[in-house]
C-alpha cells in the first residue's frame, strides 16, 4: 500500500487517537452507570436497617422500662398501704397476714429492680448502636455526596475530551488519502490496523518477521506501508 511517511504517521496518530476515545468512552459508561456508587448505596442501605431495627429496641426498652417503674409504683403504693394498716391494726392475725404480704411485696419489688436494671442497660446499649449507626449513615451520605460531586466533575472532563478526541480525529483522518483510510478501516474492524517494527518484530502482534519478510519490509520504498504477514496491521519502519 502505497502511503508517504507523513501520512503513516497520520495513520499511526489516527490509531493512537481512536485508542484513547475508546478508553475515553468507555469511562464514561462506567461513570454514566453509577458503579462507583452502588456499593456505597448498598453500605446506606445496610445501615439504616441496622440504625432503624437499633431504634426500635430502644423505643422497646424505653416501653419496657416506663412498664417496669409503673408496676414499682404500684408496689410502693402497697408497701406503704401495708405500712399505715400495721400502724394501726392490733389483730394479731391482721398484723401476721399484712407482714406476709408485706415480704412478698418487697421480693416482689425487688425483682422489678433487678428488671429495671437489665432494661436499662439493655436500652442504652441499643443507644450506643444507634448513635453508631447514625455516625456511620452521616460519614456514608457525606462520601456519596463527594463521589457524586467527582463523578460529575469527570463527566465534565471526559466528555469534553471526547469530543476534542473525535474532531482531532476527523481532521487527521482528512488529510489521509481515501484509499489508504479505507483500508485502514478494514484492517481496523479486525483488530488493532497499525503499528510501529519493533527490533525485528511486529509491533501489533510482536511476532518476529522472518529474515526474508524482515529484508522486504526494510528495503521497500519510503513511501512503502508493508503489512504483517501474521496479523495483517500496517507496519510503520
Ligand atoms: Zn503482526
């Protein structure tokens, strides 16, 4: 194929060019997609069921709690009903059936205590949970809020470089002879079209050239583009 050394380069520019859209492009897929976001989306998730099932075994022992010193209440109120009726009961039997009751009601208001105390401690470890899991939500909703404000900052970038891409792309396309552009496209649609020799090698498929292929390639015209026997690219000496 006939091509002028100048050209050649712009044929080597063209494929360095379109290489650098592709990787361009398919960024911006990835950006468009939202993949940087998901796994953050799905921690915001996990966290606010754990923050939510948090809240409401605190709300549940905050229920459990006002339950509790309701029924101590209600046992105080006993104690001190049993009291005043000792003070002033001089039956015998009265005063052994009120002491009775009396013993059962301070066991009984002393395993409300011991309840009070394990709900107590139960709710304020849910509240350490729960101001953990809301410390957690506040640092995840600040990372997606900053990889949103970068994702959209690239897009910016890369869209715009794109486009610089694709018009630098048509301009050194228009200075490349059709024919030569056609076959390039060919060669383009079957894999990689161009590439410089490498030592003795293709630079596309890094096969070493035979001596005999090797001496055609270098001793061909200047404006001479050799193709590779093995991978059909242009072979820019
Ligand atoms: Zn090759």
């Amino acid at each position: 194929m006939k091509a002028t050394p100048g050209q050649q380069q712009l044929l080597l520019k063209t494929h360095e060019l379109s290489t650098e859209l592709q990787r361009a492009k398919r960024t911006l897929a990835e950006l468009e997609s939202g993949a940087a976001l998901r796994e953050l989306q799905a921690e915001m998730r996990a966290s606010s069921e754990v923050l939510l099932s948090a809240q409401q075994r605190y709300e549940e022992f905050e229920v459990d709690i006002a339950r509790v010193l309701t029924d101590i209440e209600l046992v105080d109120s006993r104690i001190e009903r049993d009291l005043a009726r000792l003070a002033t009961s001089s039956n015998p039997k009265d005063i052994g059936g009120v002491q009775s009751e009396l013993a059962a009601l301070e066991s009984r208001k002393s395993l409300l205590e011991t309840s009070e105390l394990e709900f107590l401690e139960a709710r304020d470890a849910a509240g350490f949970e729960v101001a953990a899991a809301k410390k957690l939500r506040d640092e995840l909703i600040e990372k997606i809020a900053a990889v949103e404000a970068t994702i959209h900052v690239e897009l910016g970038k890369l869209q715009s470089s794109v486009s610089i891409v694709e018009s630098e792309i048509r301009a050194t396309r228009s200075s490349v002879p059709e024919e030569l552009m056609a076959q390039f496209d060919r060669k383009a649609t079957r894999g990689v079209p161009i590439g410089r020799l490498i030592d003795r090698a293709c630079g596309t498929c890094h096969l070493s050239l035979t001596s005999a292929v090797y001496s055609d390639v270098m001793s061909s015209a200047e404006d001479e583009l050799p193709t590779c026997p093995n991978c059909e690219a242009f072979i820019v000496r």
